[in-house]
C-alpha cells in the first residue's frame, strides 16, 4: 500500500470513529457535569476533601478553588522531583535540579508537559506514576472544568451568579470520563504491543555482543492519558516516535483519535447544556475547518519532494518514522499542535519550512482547532463573544450572546483573553533573541540574513507559542537546559494556563449575572448559529492570529521557505 493510499485510510477511519462518537459521548459528558447523582467513589472523595456537593460556587469561589489546587499540585510535583533520589523505585536516578524540577512542575500541572531533559534517565518510575500521571489526569479535568462553567455562565437563567462547583467537576471529570476512556486506549496501545510493566528496565545482548539496558516500566497506561488530556510529554525521550509507545499504524490513528475525541465532542456537550445544538454544531465547523486546512498545507508541504536538498534528505523523510510516513506524521503533527498536546511522532524540526511553519502557525491561532481539552472550548467561545461584539456592530444588532449582553466588561475580560497568549510569546521570544548567550542553544552560526539565523528564531518563536498555550512539543534544534530557558519557558506556562483561565472564570460570572433576553428582545441579536456566524467566528480567529504573529512569522518560516 502506497504512503498516499495508508494516509487517506488512516484519515478515514479518524473522520469515521470521530463522527460515530460525537453524539453520544457529547451527551454522556453533558449528563456528567448536570446530574445531581453522586457515584460511590466520589462521595467518598468528598468527604475526605470535606466538599459540599450541592453547593454552588460563583466566579470568585470557583476561581479560588483551582487556584489553591494548582498551587498545592505545583508543591506537591516539585517536591516528589527533587527528593525521588530517596524514595523507593527509583532505579538510581538522582533528584532532580532546582530550575529543572521547577520547569517541570509547572509544565505538567499547566497540562503543557514540555520537558527538556531525557524521561529514561532522569524520572524515576515512581514520579511516573505519583507525580507525572497523577497531574495528567487532573490538569485535564481542570481544563474541561473550566470550559463547563463557562457554559454553565452562559445558559444560567437565574441571575444568581453560580457556575457550579469546582471539586465536584474536577472529580467526575476524572473519575467518569478521563478513567474509563484512557483504560480502553491503555489496553490498546499494550495489545498492539507498548511497554507496561513494573520492571525498570531490560539488559539485553545486542547483534555485535555488547550490552544494552532499555528502560521499562506502567507506560501504555501514561501514553493513554497524555493523549486523552492533551498532555503530551513522553515516557521515552522520542515520544510517540518510539516503537514502545506507538508500536503501528493501528496505535497512529488511536492516539490521533485520542488527542481529538474530547474537544471534538465537547461542542456536542456546549450545545446539549445551552439547549440549542447548532451552537455546537457552529463551533465545531470551525473547528473542522481549520484543523482540516492546516492537515492540507502540512501534508501538501511535506509531501514534494521536488528539488536536490528534499531529496538528499531522503524526499522529506528525514525525521519521520517509515512506518508511518509523511501522511501518519502530517496527521499526527496537524492534531497535535492544533489540541495543545505536544506529543510527536515526528521530529517537527525536521519538517520543511511550510510545514512547520504550519505547525507553528496552528499554536498560534490559539490552538482552538479543535484545542486542549477544555482549553479549545473555551478559547473558541471566547473568540465567539468578540465576534457577536463586532459584527453586531458592523451590522447595527444588538451585541448579545445567546441572550447575554455583551457589554464593557465582558468585551474586556474577552480581548485580555486574546492578548495574553501573543504578550507571553513575543515578549518571551524577543528577550530571548536579544541575549547575546543563546547560540549555543540554537546550535547554529546566528548570521543575520542567513537561512540557520531565520531557522533559528523558528525554533524560539516554537519554544514560547509551545510554552504560551500549553502544548508542550518543540522543534528539537532548540537546546532549552540553561537556567533562562528553564524559567522564562516556565513563567510563560504558568501564565498562559492561569491568566486565560481566571479571566474566562470572571468572564463566566459575569454573563450568570444576567439574565438572558427572551422573545422579540433576543431575536433582534445577531444569531450566533448558522453559516454566516461560523464564517464571522473563522475569520476573527484567522485575523487576531494574522494581525499579531504575521511580522513575526516573516522573520522565520516564510523567510526560510523563501
């Protein structure tokens, strides 16, 4: 079978398995975060945490509440990291250093899992499991918690301000969704032939007679959940590149499936609690459109093979792994980088400079196509607000969101949304170019004009946008282990997962204050449902994207691939 033939089958049953699945997991998510009914397990947790699952919260308590959860994940992550050399299992790997267990901590608790050192051996399988997956199931369940009490601001008809509870979303979204679902990808991925065990290693003989250890341990169990959560990270420094995480063709398109079926059936679940589905149904042509867009360009982009350089590189294959080829990478790399999951089966460095320029430009759209889990949503919806904002206006309607005012405060809170991602980026990217000691990092000669120099601010453009919305994947000629990188890569994380997330909180209370406009009063706003507003919502992401990054991106990949 041809590598064309192999893609388009591959797309196929993504597109297939993804359409099968949106109603009723849309559905099914709606009924977890509406029902009153408590499961056994969670009333036991509640009663440990001493929570009131009845009792609503408002923005500010709300707000409060994931705050003083991260910060208490932020201390309990960095401490396993810096004392694993004293703890059991740790198979002899050290504590981790200061500025590297700090980077690290942030990374996985913002749901980012960037890492700049090598899994194998630095972490021990213990902080695997204590520290590393424990976070990727509740930085995931934060995000989708987020994006349901935005919904919840929407369709409240009270006035009362309440957007639910935090704690009760946080464990039914871990313990009813992200559970079931990264069982059922865990036992695939160890059918197929990934690594879970509770050894730490194999010595083996290799083919000349020599030695080897290659490390072991509960891995197809982390690989699920870094998938399902769009974490990203790797429990082998190659990621879903290597054969014990992502062992076939079979494993390529379950994780593909995995990185999308959340976010993907979320606009299913914002359409069910507001009680119109062609909102939904809005949002996720959007969605559809781009990711679609973005897989097109990449792939075209990877795809030619014309020219002397593509094919001493071995006709664009270099950096890709054969058994996927350029259509299984292309599809990989489009989903990841457009979710905010950061995992790779493909060296994105290696791409030609259209296709990674592609990829980097789907970070910086704000990666809602169709985003993080959680995260997409509520990036999309906030984008969905400044559109009804302005085309109400260019069109004389009145600004209203599903019978929500839009008035001085919500636009507000919406456009410091929008600003934060492009501040951390270019700010972060800026400063870094300007310091004179990041040549060794880049691992090339800097001469301005020069096609390493345009590469070369690709890679740090892709560090911060990577670090900024939370993705996590790099482009590997970027050396990110000085003490800078450490900590300015891990303020951008910290920042661009908890500003957009109090601001979309403050924006949540702000519209469950109102009480929605019903009758002629709401058909007089501009209908966010429907073709035309889908279009207004595309073209507001593509310009705030354009608008911002254009001149950035002309410095890097479209002065490379000139």
């Amino acid at each position: 079978m041809t590598d064309l033939s192999a893609g388009l089958l591959q797309l196929a049953s993504v597109l297939a398995i993804l359409a099968a699945a949106y109603v009723p997991l849309g559905d099914y998510m709606a009924r977890v975060y509406s029902t009153p009914r408590d499961a056994a397990p969670e009333r036991l947790v509640f009663r440990v945490l001493g929570v009131n699952p009845r009792g609503n919260q408002t923005a500010r308590g709300y707000g409060l509440s994931a705050l003083a959860f991260t910060s208490v994940s932020l201390a309990a992550l960095y401490a396993l990291q810096r004392l694993q050399g004293h703890l059991p299992w740790s198979d002899g790997k050290p504590g981790m250093s200061p500025a590297v267990a700090f980077n690290t901590a942030i990374s996985f608790v913002a749901n980012t899992n960037w890492q700049s050192y090598e899994p194998e051996t630095t972490i021990s399988n213990l902080t695997q499991m204590l520290g590393l997956a424990v976070q990727n199931f509740l930085s995931a369940a934060v995000g989708m918690a987020v994006a349901v009490a935005l919904i919840r601001g929407i369709a409240n008809h009270r006035g009362n301000g309440e957007i639910g509870n935090f704690w009760v979303d946080l464990i039914r979204g871990t313990v009813r969704i992200l559970l079931p679902l990264a069982a059922v990808v865990a036992a695939i991925l160890v059918f197929q032939g990934a690594v879970q065990s509770w050894h730490t290693g194999a010595t083996i003989t290799m083919l000349d007679g020599t030695r080897s250890r290659i490390p072991l341990g509960p891995f197809a169990s982390q690989e699920s959940i870094k998938l399902l959560g769009t974490n990203g990270g790797g429990t082998y420094g190659a990621n879903s590149a290597h054969p014990f995480s992502n062992p076939t063709p079979l494993t390529n398109v379950v994780s593909v499936l995995a990185i999308l079926i959340i976010p993907v059936s979320l606009t299913r679940t914002y359409g069910t609690l507001v009680h119109d589905r062609r909102q939904g149904l809005a949002l996720l042509g959007v969605m559809a459109t781009i990711w679609g867009g973005m897989l097109a360009l990449v792939w075209t982009m990877e795809s030619r093979t014309d020219g002397a350089a593509s094919q001493a590189a071995g006709a664009m294959l270099e950096g890709k792994e054969t058994r996927f080829g350029i259509p299984g990478s292309a599809l990989f790399a489009v989903s990841t980088t457009g979710t905010s999951t950061g995992a790779v089966n493909s060296a994105h460095d290696s791409f030609s400079a259209g296709g990674g320029g592609g990829l980097l430009w789907n970070m910086l759209l704000g990666e809602v196509a169709p985003g993080g889990v959680g995260s997409g949503l509520y990036g999309l919806l906030v984008l969905a607000i400044i559109t009804v904002f302005v085309g109400g206006l260019l069109v004389g309607r009145s600004p209203e969101f599903l019978g929500k005012k839009v008035g001085r405060r919500e636009i507000t809170l919406s456009a410091l949304y929008v600003l934060v991602m492009p501040a951390l980026v270019l700010t972060g990217a800026s400063i870094t170019v300007l310091l004179g000691s990041i040549g060794d990092a880049l691992g090339n000669d800097g001469l301005v004009g020069s096609r390493s120099a345009a590469h070369g601010f690709s890679e740090v453009m892709y560090a911060f946008a990577s670090a900024a919305n939370n993705n996590g994947s790099a482009f590997g000629g970027l050396t990110a282990t000085s003490d800078w990188l450490q900590i300015s890569l891990g303020l951008a994380m910290l920042l661009g997962r908890i500003v957009p997330i109090v601001l979309v909180l403050a924006l949540a209370g702000s519209l469950a204050r109102q009480k929605p406009k019903t009758g002629e009063q709401r058909a007089a706003a501009l209908s966010t449902s429907g073709v035309l507003f889908g279009a207004l919502l595309l073209g507001t992401a593509l310009l705030v994207a354009g608008l911002t990054f254009f001149p950035a991106m002309a410095l890097g990949p479209i002065a490379e691939a000139l």
